[in-house]
C-alpha cells in the first residue's frame, strides 16, 4: 500500500512540475502578445518592454548580410539574384533567415541595455541619444586629427563599430557590478570552484619526454611531407618503432629526443616546440599523435608517462575567479535569455524587404 501511494505521490509531483512548465510558458505567450498589441507604430520588436526601431534594428542586420549570402551559397548553391531574399530554400527564405540571425543580435543587446538599467550601472539607453554621442564622437576626432593631435585608430568610426564598442564597455562593468553583488565570489566558494576545475584548468607535468620524428617544409615540399609523414604514422602504429633508425629509412626525416619544462616558458603561439609541448602535455603513453606547425609536420610520442600537479589556489586565485564569475555571468545570462519577453510588432516586422538595406 505504501509502495502505491509512494508511486502515486511521484506522478503528482510529475504531473505538477508539467503543469507549472506549460503555466509558465503560457503566461509568458500572454505577456508577448499583450507587449506585442502595445507595441509603437514604429517599432520592430521589443526585448522586456524595451522598443527597436527600424533603424536600430536594421544597424544589426546589415551585419548579416555577408553571412547570410554565404550561408545559401554554401548549402544551397545560390548566388545572388533579384528573387534572391524572396526565394525560399528548404522551407525558408533568405529575407526570413538575416531577420531571424538579426533577432538574435537584436535581443542579445537589449538584455544587455536592460541588465545595466536594472542593476543602476547605467540610467538607460536611448538610441537618438546614441546617434548624437556617436556624432560627438567623430567630430572630436575629427578636430583633433586636424590639429595634428595624436589619433588612435580610424579617426572616423562607422555607427555599427561605434554601438558595438559602448555595448562591449557596458557589458564589462555589468560583469563587474553582477560579480561584485550576485556572485558570491568569497573564498570559500572560489576554493570549492578551484577543486572543481582544477583537474582541467591548473593540472601541469614539470617534465615532458617525447619522441619525435618528422619533416622541415624547408627539406621537403609541404604536399610530400604530410604524404609521407601520414604513411609513417600508419607503419608505427602497426608495430615499426619510433627511434633513430627511421632515419635511414626516410632519409629526409629527422628524430629526436626532447625535453620540455614547466618552468621553462615558450613564447609565440606559432612556435612549433611550444605546438608541440601543448600538444604532448594533453596525451597519454603510448599514444602517437600527428603535430602540424608552420615550419614543419612531426609525430610524437611519450617516453615516459605524466606525472601531473596542480597549480596551488594561492598562485592562481586571480584566474579562479575570473573563471567562476565568467561561469556565473554565462548561467544568469541564459537564464536571463530564457525568461526575456520578446514582442514582435507584425506589421512593421513584416514590411521590412531587402529594399531598406539595399
């Protein structure tokens, strides 16, 4: 009798959380379509009540017109043609797609817009105002580039570049006020994140010892090394072994026995013992991995295991809680995304053809 009861209660409790799920979803619909029946004449869309115009909104989309190009030109095979954005493609048109990419950009700004209003990081953003401090901006530049004062950069920056520099700087200090107010970054909980993560993030060999054998490009043609090094790579994983004598069998290869040192740092993402300590400081005995670098193609292998330590709390503190307030700004972000009213004013959603952008 317990045992069905027990059941009985676990399918309520099943049922409720449905119930609630579907309850809030549609409260939200509600809500969207109250904003929506609300919404300005001139509007676009909202994002929590807050309003887009056309030209706002068109600054996003005009961004996507290069990828949108490219996205039917890859999966379809379409160029660009007078029924290009009315053409549809596997149930969508182009015009529908660039809106739909535009949404997204569209919403991930107000949220932002909406976040540093709510927070009291800033008073609000009002995109006319924008226009003149953009304007400002440039005629500042401008005068001090006549006077042959120092100008870094372009001294005159389009209005997209311009938006999207505010909007970065924004979302920096609403990072920073959400970390100083939200995050419960004390030590306690960034030591508890640190074991978390420690594993992935601070684990280091003080020694690597590999085997490599492979080919300068300067020795060989690029197209003749990865021919023949992947040849290599399929003999020794059939039993040849990686050493010396590989060299009198593919004269043109070099062998040799490195050493690579933790505290012996190696500068240049594009050096090739840095691409290669990387690589090995991720591998396991026995394992044979192909490297690609600029100057060449090798192939490496452990000769002795990893023996890995951490990197202790108080030497990386800094990065730990970079890492957990990066962590917690991206969960309240989606959270924030998943909760957004979005109102779409139809009408005027809907008149927009590729004629206000060409």
């Amino acid at each position: 009798m317990l045992k069905k009861k027990t059941i009985f209660l676990g399918l309520g409790l099943l049922i409720l959380a449905f119930l609630l799920i579907f309850l809030q979803k549609q409260n939200k619909s509600d809500l969207s379509q109250d904003i929506s029946s609300g919404l300005s004449s001139t509007a676009i869309i909202a994002v929590n009540g807050i309003e887009v115009g056309q030209e706002e909104y068109l600054l996003h989309l005009k961004r996507e017109i290069a990828m949108t190009y490219n996205h039917f030109y890859q999966e379809y095979g379409v160029e660009n043609s007078p029924d290009f954005w009315s053409t549809p493609h596997n149930g969508i048109t182009p015009i529908d797609y660039i809106k739909e990419r535009t949404n997204k950009k569209v919403v991930e700004s107000k949220l932002i817009h909406d976040l540093a209003k709510r927070y009291n990081v800033v008073e609000g953003f009002d995109f006319d105002n924008f226009k003149l401090q953009w304007k400002d901006y440039n005629k500042k530049r401008k005068e001090a580039h006549d006077k042959d004062s120092i100008v870094y950069g372009s001294v005159f920056t389009d209005m997209h570049a311009y938006y999207n520099y505010l909007l970065n700087n924004l979302e920096i200090r609403l990072k920073e006020k959400l970390s100083n107010t939200q995050f419960n970054n004390d030590d306690g909980n960034l030591m508890r994140y640190y074991e978390k993560i420690k594993k992935d993030r601070f684990a280091y060999a003080e020694k690597i010892e590999i085997a490599l054998f492979g080919y300068d490009y300067g020795e060989l043609s690029y197209k003749k090394s990865n021919q023949r090094i992947k040849q290599i790579l399929t003999e020794l994983k059939s039993g040849l072994p990686l050493q010396k004598s590989l060299e009198k069998k593919y004269p043109a290869g070099v062998y040799q026995q490195r050493t690579f040192y933790d505290s012996v740092p190696i500068y240049g993402e594009d050096n090739p013992d840095e691409i290669i300590k990387r690589n090995a400081q991720n591998m396991e005995f026995n394992e044979l991995r192909l490297v690609s670098a600029q100057q060449g193609v090798y192939i490496i292998k452990l000769r002795k295991p990893l023996q890995f330590k951490y990197y202790p709390f108080d030497k990386v503190v800094q990065q730990v809680r970079y890492d957990y307030d990066a962590e917690n700004y991206s969960e309240f972000l989606a959270k924030e995304h998943r909760n957004a009213v979005i109102a779409i004013n139809e009408k005027t959603y809907q008149a927009i053809s590729n004629k206000a952008f060409h």
